[in-house]
C-alpha cells in the first residue's frame, strides 16, 4: 500500500530497475508548496499499448509479483494525484527507457505525507543489480546529489549492515542540512 509520497517514488524507481534500467535518474523538487518527482530510466521502455495496460489496476504482467492479478502502483499514483490536484505524466521508447513525472500539491488536505526520503533513498540506493542512481533533491534553495556509484566507491560496498548505516547517516544528514 502508498501511505506516503515516496511509497510511490521508491515503486516507480524499482520498476525501472525490474525493467533493466542501468542509469535511473531521480529529481525530487519541493517548493511552493508543491512537490514534483521525476523519474528517467534507461530501462527496456513501453508500447502506447503497453502504457496504457501500465495505468489499468485490472492488468499485471505477473512477473514482479507471481499470482497477483492487479497491478496498483500506478493507478494509485495516478487516482491520488488526479484527486488531490496534482498531476501525472509517463512517457516511454521500446528500447530507450521510461519517464514518470508526478506532482503533489502538498497544501491539498488529502494529499500524502512525504514520507522519510533519506530511508527511501537507502532503500533504493540498495537494491540489488548492477546499475547507477542519481538522486537530485531540491528544496527551495538547498539541494544535494546522491550519486550509487560514488557511494560504492566511498563505502567499498552497499550490501553490509555497517555500509548502509553509514549510507542512512550521511543521507540524513543531508537532508539535515537543507532544513537548516
């Protein structure tokens, strides 16, 4: 279930990597009360056909979940922006990738909380596969880069207890830093 902005982000983002995506792109832009996520993967892309079948909550290709016979990650994206006066966008080439661009309006009463982006980011940063991530955050003023690459180099790995909460601290401490 999505109880929170990045439920949503981190499901879009291991779709990618599920797709074969080997360079995920990831901006998050909070300002003006408003909160965009743009999502560009360079995994294996979509059919208009197969989009369309994407954003059905009656269709799954039962690959990332066997047995299930509904897919709800983007339909829900798409219900909860629509109805708290957000907005949805996908586009996709076979071949070439898939990009997912959603924006909340966080003053809108029904709209998700954000959520804990530094655990998201780990959460994501961490799954498994060979592929690079780049996160962009920006709020208002302040922003950093999380790049997968540079913090496998820096940590050695990202597969340890001890490498992730090192990666947990420094991320939190980012997002620390914007709130000062």
């Amino acid at each position: 279930m999505h109880f929170c902005i990045t439920d949503f982000l981190a499901d879009i983002v291991e779709n990618a990597i599920n797709a074969g995506s080997q360079r995920t792109e990831l901006n998050i832009v909070e300002e003006e009360g408003n909160i965009t996520v743009t999502v560009a993967d360079t995994g294996k892309g979509m059919t208009r056909e197969e989009m369309r079948r994407a954003q059905d909550p009656f269709y799954t290709d039962g690959v990332k979940h066997p047995g299930r016979k509904v897919g709800l990650g983007l339909p829900f994206l798409i219900q909860t922006t629509s109805m708290t006066g957000g907005d949805f966008a996908i586009s996709s080439t076979p071949g070439k990738g898939t990009n997912v661009t959603f924006r909340f309006d966080l003053s809108h009463v029904d709209t998700p909380p954000p959520g804990n982006f530094p655990k998201t980011f780990r959460q994501i940063l961490t799954l498994s596969g060979d592929y690079e991530m780049i996160i962009n955050r920006r709020r208002g003023e302040s922003s950093y880069r999380v790049c997968r690459s540079e913090m496998i180099e820096t940590l050695g790995e990202l597969d340890s207890a001890g490498s992730q909460n090192l990666l947990s601290t420094y991320l939190e401490s980012l997002e620390d830093e914007e709130d000062s």
